[in-house]
C-alpha cells in the first residue's frame, strides 16, 4: 500500500494519522514520504480539519509549521464552510 493511497471515504494515512493524534506517524508520513497535506476527502476535509476537530494541536501545530505559506491551512474549509481554526477544540 502507498502512503497516497485511499479508502473509500477518502482518508489517506496521513489523514487517519491526525484523526487519531498520532503525531510520530504524522511526522514519519510528512518527512519521509512527503505525504499530501492538502488532499482532502470525500467531505471535503483536509488532514488539518481532521486533527483540529479533534483538539489534536501538537498534530496541528506541526501541520501549519510544515505548510509552505501557512495562511493557506486557514483556506481549507470543508463543505459547510468550516476551517480549521473555527472546528479546533482544546486536547481532552
């Protein structure tokens, strides 16, 4: 399997990575396979979305220092609209 590879939702590894906080792997995907950190899925949520509406902030942290201009994570939004910094809730 390849690292842009995707299941029928749309998730990459690098998207499940975030959704489950997993930030070594987050690293390991974005470092060595230089996984997208743009794509989105069938919802139109980007792996930004996934950890932010999760309160995953070391990932999404470590996501905005690895995008090229780190306002474009803020123009992600999914299909209702919803960006990143709006769906963040605190780490519980």
């Amino acid at each position: 399997s390849d690292v842009a590879d995707c299941d029928p939702m749309g998730w990459s590894p690098l998207a499940l990575a975030c959704f489950q906080g997993q930030l070594p792997v987050v690293r390991f995907l974005a470092e060595r396979h230089r996984a997208q950190m743009e794509r989105v899925d069938r919802d139109g949520l980007a792996p930004l979305h996934l950890a932010a509406m999760r309160g995953h902030l070391p990932v999404l942290r470590y996501l905005l220092s690895r995008l090229r201009h780190k306002g474009d994570a803020f123009y992600f939004a999914d299909k209702v609209s919803s960006t990143s910094t709006s769906t963040a809730e605190p780490e519980r």
